[in-house]
C-alpha cells in the first residue's frame, strides 16, 4: 500500500479538531464534579488542575438550579473560607449550610491565597443575572484587594471575560484597556481567546477529571494520573488539627514573624502623628479605596458581604503594642472604605475567637469555624436582599 | 479497495493528530507553574 491520501489527512485533522472543540463545548453544560464541596488541592492550581470558569458555574447549576428558588451563596476568598486543615465533614462551609437552612444553598469556591474577588467572585458575577437574589461572601484581610485579573487566579477571570459570561462593566473594560499597554500577560489572554471558541481547557480538564490526568505532579507523584474524582479531599486524610499553645509555640518564630509581615500589621502603610500616635497613611487609604472600586461591577457590592476574618490571639499578644494597633487601625479603616463603596461588611478582630480557634496564625480549627459560620449566617440573614438590582449585561 | 484504504487510514491518522493538536493547545496554555508560587 502507499502512503495514505494526504486530502484524507487533513479532511481527518480537521474533523478530530473539531469534534473534540463541539465535545469541550458540550462538557460545559452540565456540572461535571461529583459532590462537589469546595476546591481542595487536587482540583486546584497546586496539582496543575485548573477548573474553567463555566464548569464551577455549571457546580452552581446543578446544585442549586435557578428554578428552586433558592437563595444561592456563593462563597469566595482565600484558604481561611476554603477551611484549610479542616477535613470535609468538619468544613465551616458546611456549617454555615446548616445554619442558613434548607432555604439557602451555600456553594464554596474559595481558594487557597485567593483574593475578595477571585473564583467565587467572578463565578458570582457570571450567575448574578440568572440568580437574582444570590448573594456573595467572601474573606480577605485589610488592605488586600486585588482585582480579579491582578492575582493568582487571574485565569478564571480571563476565561469567564473571553467567554462572555461576565456583566459589561464599562469601568472594568476602560481600566482593562489601560493596563493592557503595561501588562506582560497577552500570551496568556490570548490562550483563553482560543479556549473561548475551541474549548480545550474545558475539554481536558473534563477528561483529567473523568478518564485520566495527562501529566505528574511532585504532590501527587504515583497517583498524578489517576482521575481527579477518585481522590478525596487531601484534607481528609492530613492529621487532625491540633489547637493548643504547645503546638502554637512550635510555630514560633516562623508564623509570628510572617504575621508581622501582614498588610495589616507592618509598618509601612503607617505613619505616627505629632502624638505619636499610629495612623494609616493617606497615600494607602487612597490606594485601598481605588482597588477596592475595581472589586465587583455596580451594584453587586449590595449583594456582597466582606468578612475580615480574624488573627489568632495567642499570636496577637506576641506582637508589640504598636503592632496591634495598627492591626486595629487596618481592620476598621477597610470596614470604612468597604461600606464606604457599598459592601456589607464583618469584621471579626474583636469577635470572641479564642487560641483554640485556630490551627495556626489564621486558619481555624473546626470550632473555629463553627463560630465563623454562626456569625457569617447572622450578618447572610441581615443583608437587605430587597435591594438586590440584577447586574446589566 | 487500495484506494478505500488509503483514505480510511488517512483519515483516522488526520483524527489522530487533530485530537492530539487539540490537546497540545491545552498543554501549552497551562503554566508550568502554578500562578500562586508566584504570587507568594
């Protein structure tokens, strides 16, 4: 026989190609994560795994269908939210489920060093429309607030941007094209340009988490190529957390020192008055009130609830007198600026937690977290959803 | 039947690579590491 018919080839190249975009296309509508509780570290960045933007809006579909007329919560914020050390049944998020009760529905799409706004925030967004009454809560601390395009999880913002499935926003899309000149990330954009049309990364990540992962990772080693959905939460199987001062001492001086190093906390957004007395400097009011303007398109902020989620005060009364007041200092003045620009806001510096809150400087423990979640559904129940106005498109 | 054939295998061998460059536009997009080592 001779070679084969190249016209066949490319017929054939043209054909596989396209099929597989059609099959990436089709993975996107339906909610592919089995039980899905929150984004743990085989289904995250850590293990090269990168959820696509409509396949956590498809979580929201097929958990909480828009014809249940059900409240959705739709959690962001870093990997206190994401209730690191916490194992799965232990997870705050889930505590806060049973408290709301069954006329709520909570989906948690927090991630380790996110910011307010990144993954539950842009998820939000894309669902806002559709889910009128859904309201968002996430956590940060005082003085970060990154956009969702500045940060570590800048991806699913491109990916939901490309793809149309966030609210025209003429703000964002002036500052976009300011910041396209100085930005270093086009190559990038461009990849999720092509994902919006040929649906690759929707495709494979279907595929790794379905079938098989492509490719090994230092933390999963000999596992790195089974599906996704046969590995548990990693946290199920870590060793429980253990909250008390002999294990808090074991973590000095690393911990305090990077508690030192917190927004919050170090000196350089602060300056002393002819008092002497510690004050926020007006060139980083003015930096946090503008990044706090790009956070979320009006008028989400009325639909969204700030939780400043607190210190350990065992590591608290390490740091010196100036430190905790400038802590102080931080959290009220970001509860200003936040309600200032429209957010609901809860700050938790001075809520009753206790050493045996935590498992380290900021992440709790599960009584930790049940607490969290008690206060989280108080402050959930008190926002006016009355005023809640769909976002245009 | 020489003919069918040589189309038939081009054919698949066409589908072959068109997954396999679907794929490769996926590899490529991905980071070869994780944006948050960066960012902390």
């Amino acid at each position: 026989m001779k070679y084969p018919s190249p016209i066949a080839v490319c017929v054939g190249v043209v054909v596989g190609f396209a099929t597989c975009c059609v099959l990436g296309q089709l993975t996107t509508r339906k909610n592919i994560y089995q039980d899905f509780a929150r984004l743990h570290p085989f289904l995250e960045q850590e293990t090269s795994y990168y959820p696509t933007a409509s396949q956590l809006v498809a979580v929201a579909h097929g958990q909480c269908p828009p014809a249940s007329h059900k409240t959705l919560v739709v959690l962001g914020g870093n990997s206190v939210f994401n209730g690191s050390g916490q194992k799965r049944d232990e997870l705050w998020s889930r505590a806060l489920q049973e408290d709301l009760g069954d006329h709520y529905h909570v989906v948690n799409f927090s991630a380790p060093g996110a910011g307010a706004v990144d993954n539950g925030g842009v998820i939000f967004e894309c669902l806002a429309r559709e889910y009128p009454t859904a309201l968002f809560v996430t956590n940060t601390e005082p003085g970060y607030y990154p956009a969702a395009n500045r940060s570590a999880y800048s991806y699913l913002f491109w990916d939901a941007y490309c793809k149309g499935l966030l609210s025209h926003d003429a703000r964002r899309t002036a500052r976009l094209e300011r910041e396209k000149a100085t930005s270093d990330d086009a190559d990038f954009k461009l990849s999720r340009e092509l994902n919006s049309v040929c649906y690759f990364n929707d495709l494979w990540t279907y595929v790794s988490y379905r079938y098989v992962s492509t490719f090994w990772t230092s933390w999963l080693r000999g596992r790195s190529f089974q599906p996704r959905h046969r590995l548990r939460d990693w946290y199920d199987k870590r060793p429980k957390v253990v909250a008390d001062e002999s294990e808090f001492q074991k973590m000095l001086p690393d911990h305090l020192e990077a508690l030192r190093h917190r927004r919050p906390v170090a000196a350089d957004r602060f300056a002393q008055n002819s008092n002497g007395a510690w004050v926020q400097t007006a060139e980083s009011l003015q930096q946090d009130e503008e990044h706090i303007a790009d956070l979320l398109p009006d008028p989400l902020q009325r639909r969204s609830l700030i939780v400043f989620t607190p210190y350990n005060p065992w590591f608290l009364a390490h740091l010196t007198e100036a430190e905790r007041t400038r802590a102080e200092i931080s959290y009220a003045n970001g509860t200003h600026l936040l309600e200032k620009a429209g957010f609901h806001v809860l700050s938790t510096y001075d809520s009753g937690f206790s050493p045996s809150d935590f498992g380290d400087t900021v992440h709790l423990s599960p009584a930790g977290g049940r607490l969290l979640a008690k206060l989280v559904a108080d402050s959930i129940r008190s926002m006016d959803t009355a005023s809640n106005i769909p976002a245009g498109r | 039947m020489k003919t069918s054939l040589r189309i038939l295998s081009g054919f698949v061998i066409g589908i072959a690579l068109g997954v396999f460059f679907h794929y490769l536009l996926y590899r490529i997009s991905l980071p070869s590491e994780p944006f948050i080592y960066f960012a902390f």
